[in-house]
C-alpha cells in the first residue's frame, strides 16, 4: 500500500471541499476519507477554519458546522508547531504564514491553495523549505495522474 501523500490545504480549499463538495475538491475530500491524503492540521490552521465555517454568508448552523469539522478533522495529522516557528519565505498576508510553518514541521509534500500571497512565494519556499506550493486544480491533476507513485511530489 502506498504512503497517503501529506498535504497542507489551505482554509479555502478544506471549506471548498466540506461545504461546496463538487469537482477537484470533492474529489480531493473523497481521498483524505479513502486515505490516500493525509491532511495535516495544527491548532492555528484548525482556529481559522472554524472561524471561517461560522461566517453568517455560509448559513451553517453550529450542528451542520459539527458535521463538516467532524467529516474532517479525524482524517488530519495535528503537528504542533514549535516556538519559534521555522524560518519561511516572508509572504504579504499573516494569515498565510502559519500554513507555511506547517508545511515545514510537518514535513508536507505540498501545500495547496488558491491564495494568491501564497502562489506569489510558491518558487520561493519550494527552494527553501523542499515543500510545494500549489492550486487544488494542479494537485488534483498531477496527483490523478499517477496515483500510485504521485511522481510529481516529493515523497520523504
């Protein structure tokens, strides 16, 4: 059986694949369940997606926000990020560096979002910290490509 490839997803794409559950990221929600994903998590990238899934343009009421966390959450790897967090490239949103720091500790293979601070540093970090940054319609075509051997992504 081969390794599930370790994957950092971004707030956006974890929300796209709960909430709107069509395409890519239906797709990618349905191999973290089959296991051939792991999502990696930590208490930071957790705090926002449930900020994020209260948000009132959503409508979701706190039993169908449990819903989603809990179709989620027991698929991820929590890693806890050390303090000082590593050295990553300098991004223009905050809010992004906390996935970056993930990305680093938990030893990713990629991380994919459609966050455009994020794609800026893509070449950046993948010099410096060996990680891949990625759009979940890249990941989902590179990664249905070859499924067996992911070639694309680095396995470590």
């Amino acid at each position: 059986m081969n390794l599930p490839v370790r994957a950092v997803l971004d707030t956006n794409v974890v929300l796209s694949a709960l909430v709107f559950r069509g395409g890519a990221a239906g797709q990618l929600r349905l191999n973290w369940q089959r296991g051939q994903v792991l999502p990696l998590v930590s208490t930071v990238t957790v705090q926002e997606l449930l900020r994020v899934l209260a948000y009132p343009k959503f409508r979701l009421s706190q039993a169908e926000q449990d819903e989603l966390l809990a179709d989620y959450l027991p698929y991820a790897e929590t890693v806890r990020i050390p303090q000082p967090p590593p050295t990553v490239p300098d991004c223009r949103d905050l809010q992004d560096v906390p996935f970056m720091h993930l990305a680093v500790v938990a030893k990713a293979q990629v991380l994919v979002s459609g966050d455009g601070d994020l794609l800026a540093v893509a070449a950046e970090f993948e010099r410096a910290c060996a990680c891949s940054i990625v759009p979940l319609n890249v990941f989902s075509q590179n990664y249905s490509a070859d499924q067996t051997k992911n070639r694309h992504l680095k396995q470590r």
